[in-house]
C-alpha cells in the first residue's frame, strides 16, 4: 500500500514533492497563503487542501503515514526580531504539535532554520517528548545536495517513542494501526501487532542521508533554476520569489523519504 503524507505549513509543497517522488502519496494539505494554494492546487490536484492551521480541526484531516511541517521561521531566524519559538509566527509550532498529538503517525518531518538550535529546539523537542514523540536532528543545506546557494536547515525526524507513551498512561497505536517504536517493539501490549524487521527509531535515518550526500548520491541540480529574478512583465514575480525563498530543495526530503519508506 502506497504510504501517505499530510503537509502542514505546505508553502509550495517542495517537501511534499520529495516525498512523492520517493513514492509517498500527498493525502493533504494545510496553507493559508492564497498564492501558495494555488501552486498547490495546479501541483497536487488530488490532495485535500485546509487554509489554516489554528483553525483545521483533526477530524477533517485524514489518517496519514507521516506528517511534514516547516513551520514559520520569522521569530527564530537571525534575520528576524529573535522572539524565538514562542513568537507570534513561529509559535504556530503549537498547532503542529496538537495536530501530530491526535492524528499520531508513524514519523514527523519538521524543518525549520539553524538558528532553531538556539531558539527553540528545546522547546520543540519538549513538546514532542509531551506527546510521546523520540527525535534525532541534522542539519542539511541546500548546497549538500548540489544547490548554488547555502540555505542551511535544521531537519527534526520524530517517531513514537514507546516508552514516553507507556509512562502517559497510553498505547503505542490504535485498531489495526502499525506504529513505528523505540525499543522492544510491541511485546507485552495486548491486543497491538508486532512489528516486522527493524524500526525506525533504530534506523538513523538522518545519519543515512548524510552518508548518501557525502557519497553524492543524491538528485543532480541544474546549472541555473530559470527563475526570472529580475524581468519586468513576469506574472505575479514577486510572488513567486517570496515563496522560493521560503521553501525547501526537494531533494533534502526526497533522501529522507527514501530512507524512511524502506520501515514503513
């Protein structure tokens, strides 16, 4: 069966887009820039698209393998006020963080800039541990994999961590759900599946794409992107400026797809 991701803070879907071209289907999206959701809507005509995190209740969201989040960077980048993780924008992290406390899938991909590691991770590693959430971390740029440019990236892999959900008094997944787990697997929880061959907690999943990057095994990058920076006439330019600045390089994902799906 085809695993499925939801996206929030989609932006233009360029982690969407890694995941699908490692074989993930995009069952979802949450945007609430109008220029965005019409990239979206002409990119990822099958996915079921929501406007706005605070609002989008889990029950309208569908049931997914996995959840993507680059969540607002403006209080946490250099750039920026510096208001950290608990800012106006970037404290929309807290909706993420509900979302993934409810639906609960097999592993989160969170994705934000390096300044996070001063000005929130704790924070961000805190609220998923609430939860019931392991995580590892790795910072990747887009030059990597090949990109003329630096973007230099925190990338957040978290997964259930077993034993946090055993000490909340919870399960490890419900009904006929197969959660990925720390540890011994599922023994002595009634009534849940036991998982096959190694997990994912186990996986090292960002040490893997950092291995394959050093390797140069990822996607080639083209000479020039063919974004007309400067042309007068372009059709909603500084748009589409704005939102290339404010993505990702596919290619990051798509490593981290490709490792993720060989546990899933």
């Amino acid at each position: 069966m085809q695993p499925t991701l939801g996206s929030l803070f989609a932006g233009i879907g360029g982690i969407d887009l890694g995941f699908e071209r490692a074989g993930f289907k995009t069952s979802w999206q949450v945007e609430i820039d109008p220029y965005c959701q019409r990239v979206l809507e002409r990119h990822f005509p099958d996915a079921e698209r929501f406007n706005d995190v605070r609002t989008v209740g889990v029950g309208e969201l569908a049931r997914v393998d996995g959840i993507a989040a680059g969540f607002p960077c403006q209080d946490i980048s250099n750039a920026g006020l510096k208001a950290g993780i608990r800012g106006a924008r970037s404290g929309l992290w807290s909706e993420c963080a509900r979302i993934v406390g409810v639906l609960r899938p097999r592993f989160v991909l969170l994705e934000n800039v390096a300044a996070l590691l001063g000005r929130g991770i704790g924070e961000v590693l805190g609220d998923l541990a609430e939860i019931g959430y392991d995580a590892e971390w790795q910072i990747i740029s887009a030059a990597d994999v090949g990109a003329p440019h630096i973007r230099e990236r925190v990338w957040i892999l978290a997964y259930p961590g077993c034993e946090g959900v055993r000490e909340r008094g919870r399960d490890c997944g419900t009904g006929s759900e197969v959660r990925v787990i720390r540890g011994d697997g599922l023994d002595g929880i009634p009534g849940q599946p036991q998982i096959q061959g190694q997990i994912l907690a186990d996986a090292n999943i960002l040490a893997a794409v950092r291995a394959a990057i050093t390797r140069k095994e990822c996607r080639p990058w083209p000479s020039e992107s063919g974004l007309a920076r400067v042309a007068h006439g372009i059709p909603a330019r500084v748009d589409r400026i704005r939102c290339c600045g404010n993505a990702v390089v596919p290619q990051i994902p798509e490593m981290i797809a490709k490792e993720v799906i060989k546990y899933l």
